[in-house]
C-alpha cells in the first residue's frame, strides 16, 4: 500500500520560510512525476510545483517561481517543497501528489501553511 505523509507545516510570518517534506512509502511500479498542491479556502486546488522524475525538468505557479524550490532524496524517499519569502496568499492546505506512470494518482493527507501578514 503505497502511503504519502506530509509534515513541515505551520505558521509563519510574511517573509519568513517553511520547508515541507512528503515521505513516500509502499511499492510503486514507477513514478512520473511528484509534486505539490496547495488549496485554500473555497478556492480550487491549485499545481505549486512539480518534478518529472526522469528528466529532473521542474515547473512551478507563477505566483511561487523564484520563491519555492521542489526537490527529491531518492534513498530517503522524500519530496521536499522549500518555501521562502511567504506571503499571506501562500496560506493553504498543502497536498503532496505522486504520479505512476500507470495507474491513479497518489495524495497525501495534506499539511496546513498559515502565514501571518
């Protein structure tokens, strides 16, 4: 059974950092991509950032580029989200995702970011 489990959240004041770690377990049958997700209240969940495994390429929101920083440990089978410069519309739930290269998506429980203005 293939587990995602987020830690690293918190609050925060604007400008400040918070790193967030994804620790990935179970057996899976080659991974695609990993990434995070962030929704905040009544709003859609929204792409933070992701990570093509194979070619290393990374892609990230507009609204976080220069400020974030998606990254693997393969031998500790973590995805970390690096978030510097906070600001108050950072503040969500935030959402760890794995994508096989066959079958469903993989999500975590999520890990709750406030920051302060």
């Amino acid at each position: 059974q293939v587990q995602l489990v987020e830690s690293g959240g918190g609050l925060v004041q604007s400008g400040g950092s918070l790193k967030l770690s994804c620790k990935v377990s179970g057996n899976i049958n080659g991974i695609n991509a990993v990434g995070w997700y962030r929704q905040a209240p009544e709003k859609a969940r929204e792409l933070v950032a992701s990570l093509i495994v194979t070619s290393g390429r990374r892609n990230y929101a507009d609204s976080v580029k220069g400020r974030f920083i998606i990254s693997r440990d393969n031998a500790e089978g973590t995805v970390y989200l690096q978030m510097n410069s906070l600001k108050a519309e950072d503040t969500a739930v935030y959402y760890c995702n794995l994508e096989p290269f066959y079958g469903i998506d993989y999500w975590g429980q999520g890990t709750q970011v406030t920051v302060s203005p």
